[in-house]
C-alpha cells in the first residue's frame, strides 16, 4: 500500500479535495459544536482559509505535497526548514487511509531528509492526538509542552 503512494506539488487545482481533507480531520470537534449544519459549513471554510493562509504566509519557503496514491490524492504533507531545523508543519490523511503505513513512511522519508541535512526534525502535535505514539515509536522526544500541543523532536545523534 504505502509502497504506491507519491507524493507532489500542491497547486491550485488542489483546493476543493484539501478543503475536504480538512473537514475530515475536525470531524470529531465538529460533531461536538451546537451549530447547524449551515453554520458548521461556514465554520469548516472560515477555519481551512485561515489555516491554509497562515501557512503559506508563515512558511512561504515550506514544500507543500499532496499524497496520492495511484494518482488520487489522499493525504498532504507540509514541510519547512527554519532556523535550522527542518520542520513538518502538517501531515494529513484521508480517514480511509489512516493506519496504514502511509504517515510513519513519511515521517521516516522527512527523518532521512533532516539527517541528510544534518539538521533536527520537529513537529508539533495535539496532546490527545492517537499519533503521538507513533512519534514515540519513531524516536521523537518531547522538548516542549504548550496549552493544548505538544512540541517533539527528532535528532539522528540522539537517536540512532
């Protein structure tokens, strides 16, 4: 399975399927708010725009991909280097493509990058996000706690 999954350039023809991965990973918070479906509609869109321009103006440098697998896409992954460190700012899939492999092999290819780079990979993660054991699996560290992210971290020569 993640052995035929790519990754590409995010461009313009990407909005609609990025708007609905979006929705897809607050589906949970969503299901909690006392909004009709028309303002929960309205909310989803406010909230992607606002995502999505905060991180094209904060990381205008970043790589931002599109995952697919047998050319559809499925997933994105948004990297950056800053200050020295390589940074993954975003990774998200598709519900029915979660638990996969598709993310640890991602993680993994950004963990080859940083060493190739020879610099830390950081991320920064919900604190009851299911995925931090998988960061834990992969070597991450906690190097700081915030209000509700955590803030982990990657060293090859700490790690290894």
């Amino acid at each position: 399975m993640k052995e035929r999954c790519s990754i590409r350039s995010q461009s313009s023809d990407d909005f609609e399927f990025l708007h609905k991965l979006y929705q897809s990973t607050i589906e949970r918070e969503l299901s909690l708010l006392p909004f009709s479906e028309e303002q929960k509609i309205k909310f989803v869109e406010m909230q992607f725009n606002a995502q999505n321009r905060s991180c094209l103006e904060n990381f205008a440098d970043g790589e931002f991909f599109i995952i697919e697998y047998e050319n559809k896409p499925i997933g994105r992954i948004y990297r950056a280097m800053a200050d020295g460190i390589l940074h993954i700012i975003d990774i998200s899939i598709l519900p029915e493509w979660r638990n996969l492999g598709i993310g640890s092999s991602l993680i993994v290819q950004s963990q080859d990058l940083a060493e190739s780079r020879n610099v830390p990979l950081r991320l920064s993660v919900e604190k009851l996000n299911p995925a931090q054991h998988l960061y834990a699996r992969l070597g991450f560290e906690l190097i700081q706690e915030q209000a509700v992210f955590n803030v982990l971290e990657w060293r090859k020569d700490v790690f290894s």
